[in-house]
C-alpha cells in the first residue's frame, strides 16, 4: 500500500524549542497507535495545522514575530514545502482554518485574522484582506490589547469566527469567495477577565463551546446560523472545585464528541483533561471528573476521525498520548504516547 493510501496524522511544533517541526506519523486503526514517518523544519514554529478537503496538502502557521503561513505537500512519507511561506501581514499566528478557498489566521500578538487564497495546486497566494480586532480586557498583563487566538469555519460554511483572549470577545466573520474580504458581521462579550481561546460547535450545529484559558471555565453558547450571531448561555468549571485556588490553570482546548454526548477540554498547569456530559439539547454541561494527560502543559487537545481516542500534545513533556474513550462514560482512559519533543498540535487528514 502507497504511503498516501495509509491513515495519517501530523504534529505540529515549537522549532525555537527543539521540535522537529511538521512530523508525519502512520496512525495504527485498531489500537490508535503513531508511528513517525518524516518531518520537516523548513518552517519555524509551525504551531497550529489544518488539512486541505482531499487530505493532500496541510497548511501550517510560522508563529514568529513575522507571521507567516505555509503550504505542504503531504502525499509522501515527510512533509514537502509547497511553494515558499506567505506572510499573513500580522504577528504571532497561532491558528488557522480553511475557509470559502481561503486559508485564515488567526494573529495572537497583532489581534487580527489574515486571509490568503488557495491556488489550484494548493499553494498560498499573497493576503487578501487583514480584519483586526480592536479592544481589551481587565487582566493587567493578558489583556492589553487584542489576542486573536482561533479562527474556524461555522458547521454550515456561511461564516469564519474568531476567538479573541484579549478582547474577552467572539467575533463572526464574512468571508467573499471571490475578493477574499473579510468584514466584521457581529461580535459577541464574554464575562470580562474570562480570556476566551478556542471554541468547539456542537456535532448538530446549534451550540458553540467556549473554553476561557484565563478562568479554568466552559462558555456554553446558543449558535444561530441563520443570523451569525453567538448568545452566551452560562459557564461552567472544567477543573473541580479547589483546583484554581491551588493550581494555575490554563486550558487549551476543547472537542466535541461526534455524537454530541460529551466535551473534554486540556488544562495546562493541571495537567488534566475535563471530561464534560452534556445534555440532549448541547445547552447545559456537567464536569464528570479530569484525567491525568500523560505529560506535562498540553496545549492541544485532538479527536480521531472514528471518535474513539483522544491525542495530547503535551508541549513541555515532548510527547504525543493517546486515550481510548468510554463510549458509555465519555472518560479517555491512556492507551499510548510517543516521543514529540515541543509537540503543539496534532491533526488528522
């Protein structure tokens, strides 16, 4: 069987940290194993991944100072430069999706979201549109300024979000097609000091989960496609009562079971994955208890496309751990890890 015919996941990481940069593994089906296969370092500190539609390329943020995005071919064992990175016109990307044949950024140190249009061979071309956010927050030092962290594409391709630290804000996006504009269509406040940073929807497509890195909590939000607009409903703890008062937490990330069920979010200082019940409607959420993440700081959180394991990376132990997930509790349960020095993310094409 060709390399390109065989299941397959990347990992992202911090090349000023020691990473190997975009990292290939074989992903074993029955036991959800990893298996390297090739890396790249041509990109510094490819933080963040996403996956073209037809799995042959994978786009790639360089968070530096000089923002830049970056184009892979992925159809051998490591991952080829397609064409030379393209500047995003802002600083410190950490995230990025694609959207309307755009690739978009999200710009952590500048507050703004870059897009930059997909070409037929699947390359970037230059930024088409730079949209920056504009606000602060009350944390003295987090919040300052606008911190776009996230950018992703709503369930029914009609709008680009993006979730801001520093603004304590969501902001719902218009993307054209064919100018590759972006223009600002609502924006929705969360509690102050709250410091949102990645957002997950719920499999039916009507509620939005908002995981708030400066206040160890879960933003459960009403989604209405129809009208792009968020509608915060309440927040809920995803590490047990007296955690935050004796360990800083930081979460990361938050995922949404395929069925809807459940929501597990990373906690960085905790070391901890939250394992969330939800209800039938996806409007309310219980912490059902936290597991230990089999390393240290992970900053990503990733569900396999069969929704049976959970992958951490956990950036400061150097490693990739996979979970099997109880289909009757919702709690992951170890299974494995392997060596990922600096690991950031890790995506599934």
């Amino acid at each position: 069987m060709g390399t390109d015919r065989v299941a397959r996941a990347f990992i992202g990481s911090f090349t000023t940290a020691g990473g190997r940069g975009v990292t290939s593994v074989a992903v074993d089906e029955v036991t959800g194993a990893l298996s390297p296969l090739g890396s790249s370092d041509v990109l510094a500190n490819p933080s963040f991944l996403a996956p073209s539609a037809d799995g042959a390329v994978l786009y790639a943020v360089g968070e530096s100072a000089d923002g830049t995005a970056a184009a892979f071919d992925i159809r051998g064992e490591a991952p080829r430069l397609l064409g030379e990175p393209v500047s995003v016109r802002g600083a410190g990307p950490t995230h990025l999706a694609v959207a309307a044949g755009h690739l978009v950024t999200a710009n952590y140190d500048s507050g703004s979201v870059t897009a930059l249009p997909v070409r037929p061979d699947g390359g970037l071309g230059p930024a088409t549109s730079v949209l920056a956010h504009h606000g602060s927050g009350p944390h003295p030092d987090r919040q300052q300024e606008p911190h776009a962290h996230q950018v992703l594409a709503d369930p029914s391709g009609r709008w680009v979000v993006s979730v801001d630290l520093g603004t304590d804000s969501v902001r719902v996006c218009a993307l054209d097609a064919e100018t590759g504009t972006l223009r600002l269509h609502s924006e929705t406040a969360l509690r102050p000091g709250a410091g949102p940073r990645h957002l997950a929807f719920h499999s039916a497509g009507r509620h939005a989960y908002v995981l708030n890195e400066l206040a160890p909590t879960l933003t459960l939000c009403r989604w209405d496609a129809e009208r792009g607009t968020l509608e915060p409903l309440h927040e809920v703890p995803v590490v047990e009562d007296g955690v935050s008062t004796t360990t800083t937490t930081y979460p990361s990330e938050v995922v949404v079971a395929l069925d809807g069920r459940y929501a597990w979010a990373a906690n960085r200082g905790h070391d901890s994955i939250a394992v969330l019940a939800l209800d039938a409607a996806g409007e309310k959420a219980r912490l059902v208890t936290t597991v230990d993440c089999g390393g240290h700081w992970p900053r990503d959180l990733t569900l396999d496309p069969s929704g049976r394991r959970l992958y951490a990376a956990n950036e400061r132990s150097g490693d990739v751990t996979w979970f099997d997930i109880d289909p009757a509790t919702g709690i992951p349960t170890r299974a494995g890890s392997i060596e990922a020095p600096a690991a950031s993310c890790v995506v599934f094409r």
